[in-house]
C-alpha cells in the first residue's frame, strides 16, 4: 500500500502515568485488588463553555447509564468520590511535566490554567476531566525528521471500568486522579511504522525522566487517522506499542472503503426515511430465536428503509470495513444488539418469505435495502434512530468519530468526536504562575540514544547491550552496580540482560532480584565467594527460593574450594585417569576433566595451576 | 500593567475574540474573565481547542480585535400547564441549585424562567407544574432574620394561590432558615420543602438534580403540613433523606449526604416515586403563621480559656442568649453570678450542648445545678442554632418569663425530642 498517494495522516497523543501521588489529592497512585465498598451515580450532560451541549456528552448521557464505583482504601479519598473539592496541583508532577516540556524546546505558558473537560461516561466520578495545558510548540527529531510537539498537558487519569451489565457500568476509583502527561504530536505521520517508532521514542524519552509509571496500561496512545477523502477518527486508550501500525492500517482501509461506499450511495441517489416501520405482524410464526424471545416478553419488530442501499451493507456480519457492521455498532452503543440487514438475509432463522413480505410491506425496489431488529419500547427506538443516523452519513462520507481499539487490531465505533465545547475552568483550583523559581532544578533528561552511547563509551559495553539494559528500567541497576564493583562490570551487564531475560523465559520472578540483593551477589563474587561460572547458579537458586544469598551460594554448590580442596580432587582424577599421561597434551586434558567437576566452584586459573603442578610433581615414566 | 488597565486601553472586554501577538508568538481566543487567584500581569484566553491560558502581558506586542463578544442569549419561553398534575412554586433565594453558566463572564446564572428551569431538568415537568420564581440570590452565609421573614412572607403567598412550595436555598445555614420557617408557620396546609446542592448544578455529576427532584415529589405529594429538608440520603444517587426542619443540621462541608436529622429519626426519604413519611411531621392544616422575631439575641460558644469580658458581651443589649455549652451544659463555673445577673435583668438565657448530640441535662454536675438556681432555661436536645431561632420566635410571641421558659422547654415545632433512640 502506498500510504502517501491516499493522503494517510496520523496524529498521536501519548499519554503517561506519572509516578506521584494523585494529581489532586493526596492519596497513593498504587493499584489495587482490594474493594472496600461501592456507591452509585449518574451524570447528566451539562452545558458547554459555548452554552452548548457537548454532543459526545450528550450521546452518552442519553445511554441513560448508572455508574457503580468500588472505593479502594489508600488510593481512594472523599476527592475521587467527587464529595471533596481538589486539592492544589500536585507540584512534582508539573515539575515532570515542565522538565519535558523543556526537553522538547516547548514554550511553557505564563500562567497554567485547569480546565474540566466533559466526560460523561462515568470513567470519571465528576463528569468531567480535570486537565491544563502547560506548554506548546515543541519539536521532537526522530531520525531525519522533526515532528511538532503543538501541545503537552497534564490531565488526571480516569477511573478503571470493570465491568457493564446491563445499564450499570461499573468503576473502580484506584486509577482515578493518577496525574497523566499528555503529548501531542502533529498529524504528520505518514506511514503505520512510522506511527510505531515516533511512539516509542516518545515513551523512551518518557522514561528517561525516571519519574513515570512502567507496566501495562500506564502508557496509552491516542491515534488521529484520517486519509484523503476521509475524516478524523480518534481510536482512544491503545496499549499496546507493537499494534499501533495495526490500528492504523485498518483504519485506514476502513476509511476508504466508507469512501467508496459513500460514492455509489452519491449515485444512487441514496436516502434513508425518517419512520420506523412496524413489521411485528410479519414474524408471527418466525423461527428466530432473537425475534421470538423478543416478541414472547411483549416487545415488537421495527424496519429502517434504506433507499439505494442493497449490497452495500455487507454479506457478512463479521466482514470488517462493511457499512452493516457500523449500523450494529451505533445500535449497540445504545443497548441494542442484534440488528439485522436485507444483505444478510435470508439467515439467522428469518426465512425468503420473510424477508419478501418486509420488502413488500415497506415497497422496496430492488436497489432498496431494509434493518430491522426486535425489542422494547424506547431502547429498541433509541437504537434503530442510531442506525438511521448513521446511515444517513453514510450517504455523505466518513463520519468523525471516536473508536475503541480492539485486541485484534480493529477499532469499534464508541462516540462522536468531542467538540470544544466541552471544556470549562476547574473553578476550585487556583492557576499556576509559572515563574523562574518553578523552572529551577528540573530533572535531566537524557535521551535514548545519547545513554546508549554514554554507557558504551563509558562502560564498555556493545550498543545493544546498553540499548537492552535501558530498554528495560535496568539502567540505574547498572550504573549503580557498576560504580560499586567496577571489576564485575561485563558480569553485571551479562547478568542484567541475559541472566533475567533467560530467567523469566523459564518463569521465575525476576522482580525478586532487587538492587540491595543484586548487590549482595556481586559483593560475594568479587569477594571471591564464587567464581565467574557461579553467578547464574546462586541467581538461579534464590530464585527458586533460597531464602538468603549465603543459602543460595550453598544450595548452588559453587562455594569456592580452597586450593587443597582443588588439589584433592585434581588428584583424585589422576588416580582415575592413570592414561592421562600418556596423552599427546596430557595438561589439556586434566584439564577438561577437572573443569568439568569445579565449574563455578574454582576459577579457571587456580585449577590450571594445580593441574600443571601436579603433572609436573609427578615421577617421570 | 495590570489586566484590567491593559483591556481598557485597548477597549477590549472579557467575550471579544481577539488575536494576540507575544513575544513568543500569536494566540487567537477569547478573552476570559480574570479567575480571582489569576496573577494581575496575565490575560487569560480560551484557545480553540477548549483549553484556557494564562498570557503575561509584559510579553504581548500587540492585540487585534477579530469580533466583540456575543451578548449572552436570554431564553424565555413558557411550559403549558397540565391539569392533571399538582402546581409546585419554586422559590429562589440563592445557591446554584438550577442553573446555568455564562461562559462569557464565568457566572452561575439562577434559572429564573419555566423556559430555563425545563431545559435545565426537564423530568421536574412531569411531576408537577413547576411555577419558579427568583426571590433574591444571596449567599447562604449573608442570609439574615429580614430574609427569613421576607421568604415566609413569599412562601405564604404561594400557598394561599394552592401551590406546593420548594425553597432553593444555599447549604451553609439552610438549617437556620428551616427552623425559622418551621417556627413562624404554626400550621400549613402543605409541605414547606427546603432543598440545596454540595455540588454545583453545573457539573455532570450534581447532587442538584436528584435532590429537587425529590423535593418536588415530596412537596407536590406528602401528606404533611411542616417544614423540612430534602438531601441526598448517602453518597450514592438513589434516595434522599427528608429531614424534620427543626432537627436538621449541615453536619459536613463537602458531602452529598451533609444534611443529618439529629437526635431524632429522619422524617421520611424520597426514593424514585416513592415518598416516604415516618410520622415525625405536623399533619397538614389551615395556614397560619406570623413571621415577627426578636432580633436582639446572641448564640454563645463557650470554650475553655473565654475571657469573661467576651463572654459577657454576648449578653449586653441582648434580650435573649444561647449557651452552647460544654459536654451536659456547662460554662466556667466562675461565670455563674455573671449568667445570674443578666438573667435578673431580664435575659432570658437557654442551655445547649456543643456535643450536637444528646441532650442536655445540667442536674449531673454542680455547675449545672448551679446554672439551674440562676435561672438557666433547659435546651434539652434542641440543636444550638434552632434555640437560637427559637428564642427569637419566642421572644417575639411570649408575654413575660415564664411564658418565655414554658414555651422553650416546650416542643412547637418538632425540635425537641422526649426520647432518643439507641
């Protein structure tokens, strides 16, 4: 595919946890399993700045949706439970916020305003998200490339959704508050990879600050897509770095086939008819299993009429990027599930006959398609409305959007895009002036490639090695290890790469390995406790559950002999080997055989020394 | 230059969307108003994409007017009348009950008109016909005796023209106007419901819409003749708590569920259309009431380390005083002979505790027994703020001291309990 001849233009906007206290309060960012209790709400959608009400607010609101919240002790105040104002902006979160906005040459405002941003989907417990922007106009290099950095934020982090049955979505208020770095670049991505690599150089230079959250879901990444033709669509919250190129491709493809269809409703001459039709009489003796529980608990089926729309909805439901599965999902963000359309059918147990006796009753011609779908009152209503709508922008194009990402690399349609006017001021908090005092002593920030030098220079170690440690958080570990025992450094590399890569590989919890026990073990290496060939044997047993180091060293074996020791068992294979001697190169071989046994309890050196001792000790044949 | 010389020379106003040269760059927005903590060297504008920026204006070079600002629209409009459904006044004194936001100067503006009030909460229209009307917009911390007289006064009209009554009030002393209402009407045909918001009816997630909501159902369909208060019951959006006026007090700052029934049970809860009453409520009646208060009365808290000279002047001039005192009712003993003479010049003098709950009994102690002999009139378990109501009803009613004790020590309006329950 050729992404630039279709115009594929793509926004990203990072969004990172930062390791603080919450942004608002003073309770602990820490995640939790623990519920101490719930309560319920609901949220109404509330005038916009511009007096109008948000669309997206207002779409959601009128879900009609309760929201249950499970209240976390430690991670949860009277401030999550939105029955206690905010308190001020917590400082070292903006200080994050202003180091980085400094590191990318962004212009931080003279006065930092909070804003509440409308979000009525319950995620969080206000209505809304409290958010300010603290700096504009940065520029990131990327390779050859700069891309433009045109806003930084910093936001608090919504609540966790647990779970929706029914009408009730439940919350769990932990991650509620949690300040949140937003970075946005301009829709100057042109490729899927190029996508993925502009992310994870931002989440890189995210962590170099060493003061953000690490493990899944404290990055996420929103992606802007649109293609020539196309529209906006914002697919919100991806977690996962290695599927953005996904997303965007199918975004893509699903744009321009919205495009193409878009185009043949144009020449048809395609519209869609403001009535619902009743066809319940229709499936009176209907053998579908949806239609009959439908009708047996006293509901009815209603028909759209859908002019110049025949094949254009999609053969099959499962088919991606058909015009039929976006009609479903508008239905569904409405409760509606299992709508139905003439492409489809005859199947899902609505018989031909059926289906001619709808096309007669709603006087279909050929080109004429039909969705129907069975129910109660006002959702089965609010739902077949959702799907006229959406049809009807169909006929015009690519509707703007927010989508949810999907595991398998697909997005689902969740809200029309937000407006502006969804923002007002966050009234309880002060602004922040930003004076010369908050710009002192921000934290450095050194970038990947520049550390990955460093520590290769300086270290002596290959760029990949570096590249691995930083890559995973071990880059503190390592410098700290090394200025410790600068003898051990290849050790301490090789350990914090392919030791607990090979560790984990086999599922043993590396976490275990923290700095202080790290430091025990290197300390007892070069204290000669061990040899070199024993370092991934005492890991391995304190792994496996030795309770100390000094255990472990034990349980391994690899306790280092003394040189009599070394010399007893040297001797003891001479004793067994007597043909040794007689060997073309009798000191390699004992050597091999006395390796063999002492590995990681003696070092190579004392065990050559004894071995050509006592070859040499030895009378002469 | 501070922001507002600044706006004056360039004749621009809070609402114009101006475009603003710094030395940084150009912005394009609205102007703000100034948020009260807004440093005075900074402009704050709206940018396009919603988000509001402080701009230093020792940095700005220039600002060009793009287009003054729109004036705010007034909506109107009128809601027709069903028949079939009960007329509800709701009257305004303040709060943010329902309302909306003037974007333009970041106010809170009341929904005066049926038109504002149906788009704000339209589910109010079908439970009754909402008549609302703006009796003044003060703060519940600037509310006096004047205002409370001048609310039972609109309330009484509302009630002779049939209509149920909802007073919208703001929280912070919405207990001391209950009780004043409860005491000047002496009967009423309806109930008098007064209804307030911790949050703020411009968030999603207000307390507002539930709490006069409720409100609404009960004033339009509670057989009850009294006073009270509808809050939410818990945290949770399901159910308010009706509080007997009398008894009622804001019992935290920030909570949904701030307003406590003290030292009773609660008077009944709202819970989607089902009103519930417990029995603590006068039974409706014909209305009477009549509003005269002796304002010459003082609310005392007693705290250890007073001086006598403070504590003395809450009884000069005072016709009437309420110790809110220690644990059972207590003060310095050593304040006695001083309680015992303005009491003999003619101050009537009523006991209360700071506990909040329970009741006071001055016979357990001997400064007690000491304040009994000086003539200290018993509060019992009467909150310190309703005495305080109370006693200025009373003065205002009663002919001489005894009258004035008798009437105290006796409940008119709910707001003393014979018993407590465990």
């Amino acid at each position: 595919m050729d992404w630039k001849s279709i115009g594929l233009k793509v926004g990203l906007e990072i969004h990172q946890q930062l390791d603080t206290k919450k942004l608002f309060c003073d309770c602990s960012s820490e995640l939790c399993e623990e519920v101490a209790g719930t309560f319920v709400r609901k949220l109404k959608a509330a005038e916009g700045e511009s007096g109008e009400i948000d669309l997206a607010a207002k779409e959601t609101a009128e879900r009609n949706l309760v929201f249950r919240y499970e209240v976390i002790r430690g991670s949860t105040c009277l401030v999550e439970c939105d029955e206690e104002p905010p308190h001020a902006l917590n400082p070292e979160a903006l200080k994050i916020v202003l180091s980085i906005a400094k590191h990318l040459n962004a212009e931080v405002l003279d006065e930092i305003h909070v804003m509440r941003k409308i979000v009525v989907d319950g995620s969080n417990t206000t209505g809304f998200q409290r958010t300010a922007l603290v700096a504009v106009g940065g520029k990131l290099k990327v390779g050859e490339k700069e891309i433009g950095i045109p806003t930084l934020c910093l936001e608090e982090d919504a609540a966790r959704k647990m779970e929706m049955e029914g009408q009730e979505v439940t919350y769990r208020l932990d991650r509620l508050g949690i300040p949140l770095i937003e970075i946005a670049t301009t829709p100057d991505l042109h490729t899927p990879e190029e996508v993925r690599e502009v992310a994870e150089r931002i989440g890189l230079m995210l962590r170099a600050t060493r003061k953000v959250k690490r493990g899944i879901g404290t990055i996420r990444e929103d992606l802007n897509i649109s293609v020539g033709g196309g529209a906006r669509v914002e697919i919100k919250g991806v977690q996962e770095l290695n599927l953005l190129p996904e997303y965007v491709k199918n975004e893509a493809m699903r744009q321009l086939k919205l495009v193409e269809v878009s185009k043949k409703l144009q020449e048809r001459n395609a519209m869609v008819v403001d009535k619902l039709f009743d066809v319940t009489p229709v499936f009176a003796g209907s053998n579908s299993k949806v239609i009959k529980s439908a009708l047996n608990s006293g509901g009815k089926v209603l028909a759209v009429k859908l002019i110049g729309f025949a094949g254009l909805l999609g053969k099959k439901w499962e088919e991606m990027h058909r015009l039929g599965s976006e009609l479903a999902q508008h239905a569904r963000v409405f409760g509606l599930g299992g709508i139905f359309h003439s492409d489809e059918l005859p199947n899902y147990g609505i018989t031909a006959e059926e289906v001619a006796r709808i096309r007669e009753l709603l006087a279909l011609a050929e080109n004429d398609a039909f969705v129907l779908a069975a129910g109660d009152g006002e959702k089965l209503e609010r739902g077949l409305r959702a799907v006229m709508q959406r049809a009807r922008v169909a006929i015009a194009g690519v509707p703007e959007e927010t989508r949810d990402p999907l595991p398998d690399g697909t997005t689902r349609y969740s809200r029309p895009l937000p407006g502006g006017a969804r923002m007002y001021p966050e009234t309880d908090v002060p602004p922040i002036r930003v004076t010369p005092s908050l710009m002192a002593d921000l934290i450095p920030i050194e970038e990947f490639e520049e550390k990955v030098a460093r520590f290769s220079r300086e270290y002596g170690i290959s760029t990949e090695i570096a590249g691995q440690i930083i890559r995973d958080w071990r880059d503190l570990e390592f410098e700290s290890l090394c200025a410790k025992f600068p003898a051990a450094i290849s050790e301490i590399a090789r350990v914090l790469t392919n030791t607990l890569g090979e560790m984990q590989g086999r599922g043993l919890d590396v976490e275990k390995l923290s700095q202080p026990v790290l430091e025990e073990i290197f300390c007892a290496y070069i204290s000669g406790k061990f040899a070199k060939e024993g370092i991934e044997k005492v890991i391995e047993a304190f792994l496996l559950g030795a309770p100390t180091i000094e255990k472990a060293i034990e349980k391994s074996g690899v306790a280092k002999l003394s040189v009599e020791e070394v010399e007893k068992v040297v001797e003891e294979l001479l004793a067994a080997h007597p043909e040794i001697k007689a060997k073309p190169n009798p000191e390699g071989a004992l050597m091999g055989l006395a390796m063999a046994k002492l590995r990681g309890r003696a070092d190579g050196k004392t065990v050559n020394d004894v071995v050509r001792k006592k070859l040499s000790g030895s009378p002469q044949v | 230059m501070n922001y507002e010389e600044f706006l004056k020379q360039k004749g621009l106003e809070p609402g114009d969307v101006v475009k603003i040269d710094t030395i940084t760059g150009t912005v394009q927005g609205i102007l703000m108003p100034h948020h009260e903590f807004s440093d005075e060297g900074v402009l704050v504008v709206k940018l396009k994409n919603g988000y509001n920026i402080g701009l230093a204006i020792e940095k700005i070079k220039g600002v060009e007017l793009v287009q003054k600002r729109k004036t705010v629209r007034e909506e109107e409009g009128s809601v027709e009348r069903s028949p079939e459904l009960p007329d509800v006044a709701v009257v305004g004194t303040g709060g943010t009950i329902a309302s909306y936001v003037d974007y333009h100067t970041g106010a809170v503006h009341p929904a005066k008109s049926p038109g504002e009030l149906v788009k704000a909460m339209p589910e109010l229209f079908r439970v009754a016909n909402i008549h609302p009307e703006i009796l003044f917009s003060v703060l519940s911390e600037d509310m006096d005796v004047k205002m409370w007289q001048q609310i039972a006064e609109k309330v009484a009209e509302k009630l002779r023209n049939g209509m149920g009554v909802v007073i919208t009030h703001g929280t912070d002393t919405m207990g001391y106007t209950a009780a004043a209402l409860a005491f000047m009407f002496t009967s009423l045909p309806c109930p008098v419901v007064l209804v307030g918001s911790q949050r703020s009816s411009d968030r999603p997630s207000s307390d507002a819409h539930l709490n006069l909501l409720s409100a609404v159902r009960f004033a339009a369909s509670a057989d009850v003749g009294d006073v009270c208060v509808v809050m939410h019951e818990g945290t949770s959006d399901n159910r308010c708590a009706v509080h007997p006026g009398t008894k009622v007090r804001k019992m935290h700052t920030t909570r949904r569920d701030a307003f406590r029934t003290v030292n009773a049970r609660e008077a009944g809860y709202v819970d989607g259309e089902k009103v519930v009453v417990n029995g603590n409520l006068r039974k409706p009646g014909p209305l009477r009431y009549d509003t005269r208060m002796e304002e010459r009365v003082n609310l005392l808290y007693y705290y250890p380390g007073m001086s006598e000279r403070l504590f003395r002047a809450h009884f000069e001039g005072a016709k009437g005083v309420v110790i809110a005192g220690t644990g059972l009712g207590h003060v310095n003993s050593r304040f006695v002979p001083v309680v015992r003479d303005y009491i003999r010049q003619g101050c009537a003098v009523v006991m209360t505790s700071q506990c909040i709950h329970g009741t006071v009994n001055m016979n357990v102690y001997s400064t007690g027994r000491e304040l009994i002999r000086a003539g200290v009139i018993d509060g019992k378990d009467m909150l310190a703020e309703t005495a305080y109501v109370k006693l200025m009803w009373v003065l205002a009613h009663a002919g001489n001291q005894d009258e004035v004790k008798t009437l105290m020590e006796t409940s008119i309006a709910g707001e003393i309990s014979a018993r407590r329950e465990v």
